[in-house]
C-alpha cells in the first residue's frame, strides 16, 4: 500500500518470485478439476519450464503497469503469444489483489476518477442502487479488486461524455436486470446491473452471465471498457 498516494496499490509491483509456486498449485488444481478447455491450457502452461510458466503473470502484471502509467486500458499489448494464458493469470492474480484492497478500501470523499483508487484498473460493470441519501446511486466496480467507488450517474466512465442522446441504453428482457450503457462519442460499453430491479444480483456474477448483451454491443462496433476473465 502507498500511502497518501493513487493508486494505493501498485499492482504491477507484486514480487513475482513469490506468486512462483502459488501459481503453479494453482495451475496444477484447474488442471484437475477444470472443464476440459480449462484444464487443456493449465496442462500446456505445466507442460513448459519452470520460468516461462511464469509468462502469462508477466504479461498481465506489463499490461497493467502500462495501463498505470498512461491512465488508458491497453489490455490489447499484453505478448501475443500469452494471450491464450491470460485467463489464468488473471483468475489467479484477482483473488490476491480482492484481498489486499478489502483491508483498503474506504473510498477518498473527492475522488471522481474512472479508474479504481486501490489498483489503478478500469471498472468491469457499474452498478445501480437506491440509498437512503441517493435514488439511483450509481458506482463502478473494479476489475481487478471488486473495489466499489462513487461515479456521475449520467456520463461516460471512458471519455465522460455527458449528453445523454449521446448515451444509449440496451436492455434484454431475459435479463431485464442488466443493461448495456453505450457511448457514440467513444464507441465503449460497460454494462450495468441494477439491484433496484433485482436486490439478489452479484454484480460481476451477473456481468459475465449477460453474454448475449456483449454480442448485441459487438454487433453495434462497440468496445467493452474492459473484458472480463472470460475475454468477452
């Protein structure tokens, strides 16, 4: 933690020499008990020398440094050739940072950014929730650490476009809970979910189930603010 600074948590800083062996358990438990695609990639990460099983957690930890530095998400100049092995490194890594953010969490009055205070990443999905002071709250949750933080209801958390003809919303009447909240100037999504229509939603649960909202965006030449674990 870096105190009096943001991000709090310089992701990109974790001591990979320590995460080694974790790693590998891990890898070696999703080559267990993982469904079949799951399990042929842990295999072909197991099956390389100790040092470039290591190379999907380099990757990922670059990107997000990358990302740090310029305040963009460029999740795009992770190494092509680890880009298969992201999925690993990402569902290993998230748990560990969850972790660390939750003993530093409580959000800075002033802080109105589009990127998490704790880690630096971009938000996975935003939600919607009536408070006793605020109907319709609105916050973004991390992608990384689940760090929940206060954001402008009606604006864009990429470019902070604030003209609402210039803000669309889909929704699905399969998942009437879940929507995608578009921007023309940008061209991005992130799709929110709203607990004032279903107060049993899990935010990031329900984001990676609304598969079919992030083929209806793709279709429409919209980008995702950031991918989830699953890449779409």
């Amino acid at each position: 933690s870096r105190e009096g600074e943001f991000p709090r948590l310089h992701v990109p800083g974790l001591p990979l020499e320590e995460l080694a062996l974790p790693f590998r358990d891990f890898l070696s438990t999703v080559a267990e008990f993982g469904t079949e695609t799951i399990k042929s990639g842990a295999h072909a990460l197991l099956s390389r020398d100790d040092d470039r099983q290591l190379e999907p957690l380099r990757a990922a930890l670059g990107a997000w440094g990358k990302a740090e530095e310029t305040g963009e998400d460029v999740e795009d100049d992770r190494e092509e050739q680890e880009e298969d092995f992201y999925f690993y490194a990402r569902a290993f890594l998230e748990p560990i940072v969850t972790s660390i953010a939750q003993a530093d969490s409580s959000q800075p009055t002033d802080w109105i950014q589009n990127f998490c205070f704790v880690c630096g990443e971009p938000p996975q999905v935003a939600v919607l929730r009536d408070l006793p002071d605020a109907v319709g709250h609105r916050s973004l949750m991390c992608s990384i650490c689940a760090t929940e933080w206060r954001f402008q209801r009606l604006t864009c958390p990429h470019c902070r476009e604030t003209e609402a003809d210039k803000l669309p919303v889909h929704t699905a009447e399969s998942i009437a809970h879940v929507r995608v909240d578009a921007c023309t100037t940008c061209s991005r999504y992130v799709k929110t979910v709203d607990l004032r229509q279903d107060g049993t939603a899990v935010p990031l649960v329900d984001e990676l189930a609304a598969v079919e909202l992030d083929i209806w965006a793709q279709e429409q030449g919209l980008t995702k603010l950031r991918a989830n674990v699953l890449g779409l």
